[in-house]
C-alpha cells in the first residue's frame, strides 16, 4: 500500500492537523484518516470545506446522505425519506438533488 505524506502546506499541531478552512472537528477526522493504511478509511463530513480537503488527502468521504443510505439497505433503518424528513425539520440541509438520488438508490420516492 502506498505510503501516506504529511501535507507540508497545513499546520500540525500535537499530531492534529490546522487548517483554517474547516473546523477542528472535521480536522481531527481528516488526521485519524491520515493515521491509517491508505484506502483503509471513509470520513463523514457534509462541510464542502472539510471534503474537499479530505479529497485532497485522497481520502474516501461519505455525508449525511450516504450514511442513511447505508442504513436503509443494510435494514438499519425503516424509512430513509423519514430520516431526511426529521432532518430537514432541523437547521441541517441536503440539496433535494441529493436525497432524491439516495431514495432512488434504495427504492424509495
């Protein structure tokens, strides 16, 4: 497997990578990834930002979407369409391109 290099570009700091286009948390997220084998880890992280930085590691990302994806076809979950429905009665937003896509994947309208 190839090795992964430390972007010499972001601010580490006691092993955490900075970097002032995402939050700390999706940081922290994007370096646990780094620690591991590559192609060994997936991230969720929906921030544009924080993708397109864990894109840039050539980390595999998943969001919100894919996730309940996920649980519907696994039979985790009953309904996904309820799921993006409890979402979206929140402050938390999926393009409707986007949840279209995963109700048609999983068989849902």
């Amino acid at each position: 497997m190839p090795k992964r290099q430390r972007a010499t570009w972001i601010p580490w700091t006691n092993g955490s990578l900075r970097h002032k286009r995402c939050k700390p948390v999706e940081s922290d997220c994007i370096c646990l990834a780094l620690a591991q084998p590559a192609g060994q880890s997936i991230v969720l992280i929906d921030e544009r930002a924080g993708r397109a930085i864990a894109n840039e590691f050539g980390i595999q990302v998943a969001g919100t979407a894919a996730a309940i994806g996920f649980a519907k076809r696994h039979g985790l979950i009953e309904s996904a369409k309820a799921c993006f429905e409890r979402l979206h009665s929140s402050d938390f937003r999926i393009s409707k391109e986007v949840i279209q896509t995963v109700l048609s994947n999983v068989g849902e309208r």
